[in-house]
C-alpha cells in the first residue's frame, strides 16, 4: 500500500539512513526561501555537505558560472545498482498563482514500477523563471521532498533536463550532483541541441546534438505523440539513461516515475484519500 506524506517547511520527516547528506542539503535549501542572500549563507556554512548554491551572489551571470562548474562533475558512467530495488520520480508544480512550489516525490517498486510511496512538500517560491535556470528556482522543494523518503533510491527521474541543456546542468544533472543519486532527466520539451524527428512507432529514438556533441535522446515513447527529450543527469551512461526510460514505459507517453509524480505535482492527485486510486489506476 502507497503510504503519503505532506511537508510545509518543518523537520521531522522519514528518510533513508545511508543518505544523511541530503538532510543537510534539506536544511540548507529551506534558507533559500527567505531570500537569495540567506540561501546563500546557509549553504556555504554547510562545510560537511555539497553545497546546493555555494558561493552564489543571486545574480543570473553567476548562476550560470556555477552550472558550469557543477557540469564537469557529472558522472556520465552507469553507476546503478546492479540489482535495483527502489526508483524515485520528482516533479515540481506551483500553488497559489506560483507563490508556492510543490515538489512531488513517488517512490515505486523497480519490479513491477507500482508506487510505494508518495510525497508532497511545499515551500514559498525563491525566485523568478528564468530560463536555463530551473534548478536554481525548484531544487530547494525538490531536496525535502527527497528527504521525506524512507528509503534511498537507486535510481531518480526527474522531470527536466538532465545535460540536455545549454550548460549541461539541468535540474537532474543539478540534483544528481548535489545529492550523489544517479539520476535520468526526461523532458517534455526540447531546451537545447537539435535532432532528426524520430521514427512513428514507440521506442524509436534519435540523437540529440549541441556543437557536435550528444547531449541526450528524442525518445518516441507513445505513437502520435511529441518525442520526450531523454538525458542522463549523473551517474548514468547516454545509453543508460535510453534504456531505463524504455523499461520503466507502460502505455502512457511518460515513464511511469515521472507520470506519477506529474500527477501529484500537477495537483491531479492531491485529494489524501485519492492519492493511492489515483496513481495506482
């Protein structure tokens, strides 16, 4: 049975022994909604965890600076356990007109893909869209939704950008470095590089390429429907991060991590005693 939690800034929640970590990234990234100046205060004083914005003045140029230094850490090898037994799907949606972000978590069976858990935290937002910069606005939601699970994942998807970005540090590759989970980002919409259209039939895929260089895949996960944009976000391969998005595809465009957390993020599976039917049917 699913079992759900809700998280609305305060400590308390259940998480994986092995990933203590993330309990530090957490409390850092809750300063991030007071202001950019104390997000950045706080992280840098987390001296035994990866700093979520170390050093980061608030402004977009910097931001970007540090997207660039954070991509030469992403690991682009298969580091998956060999005999998975846990994956964890993210996504983030917006409250009262985007005054609040509300990441969703949904932790599943890497067997039979049927959730085992499901998550809500809810902060006010940090800052602005800005393009390019997503991690920078949702990862601090993102960080305690992670830390309500009461297990560690062996493998996050995130929905969002993995290095398919101009930087190559998009939200997954972002998380992935900052919490050491490996991680997929599977994307709904292009944001860089160009590709071939792929084939009509489910499973066909094409390359996609920035200067030369393979950033990620356009995945045909559903016939007549628009190509998702696959990329590894940290210690997952190119190829990995293909292949674990066709094993974890049923009959829906999205794979079923992201689906189910795109459900509950989008709202579509708030009701607390229609969460499991929700995401279950």
């Amino acid at each position: 049975m699913a079992q759900q939690y809700e998280f609305a800034g305060h400590s308390g929640s259940p998480m994986g022994a092995d990933q203590s970590a993330i309990v530090a990234a957490a409390s850092a990234s809750l300063a991030c909604t007071r202001s950019l100046r104390a997000a950045r205060d706080a992280v840098t004083m987390q001296a035994t965890n990866t700093p979520v914005f170390a050093g980061w003045d608030g402004s977009i140029l910097q931001a970007r600076q540090l997207q660039q230094q954070l991509a030469q850490r992403v690991v682009l090898q298969d580091q998956v356990s060999t005999a998975p037994q846990v994956l964890a799907g993210f996504d983030v949606g917006f409250e009262d007109d985007g005054q609040t972000t509300r990441a969703a978590a949904v932790l599943l069976d890497a067997h039979t893909l049927l959730p085992l858990e499901t998550h809500v935290a809810r902060l006010p937002t940090s800052m602005p869209y800005v393009p390019g910069l997503l991690s920078f606005r949702e990862l601090p939601a993102l960080l305690q939704a992670l830390a309500l699970l009461s297990r560690t994942p062996d493998l996050v998807f995130i929905d969002g950008q993995g290095i398919a970005h101009p930087r190559k540090l998009g939200i997954a590759a972002h998380f992935g470095v900052v919490t050491g989970l490996p991680c997929i980002g599977v994307a709904k919409q292009r944001l860089a590089g160009s590709f071939t259209e792929p084939g009509p039939e489910r499973g066909e895929h094409s390359p996609i390429l920035l200067a030369g260089m393979q950033i990620g895949w356009a995945l045909r996960s559903k016939p007549r429907c628009n190509p998702l944009i696959v990329s590894p976000g940290h210690r997952v391969s190119m190829q990995g991060a293909l292949e674990w998005t066709l094993r974890t595809l049923r009959a829906y465009r999205l794979p079923e991590p992201t689906r189910l957390a795109d459900r509950l993020a989008s709202r579509r599976g708030e009701v607390m005693s229609d969460v499991q039917g929700d995401l279950l049917g």
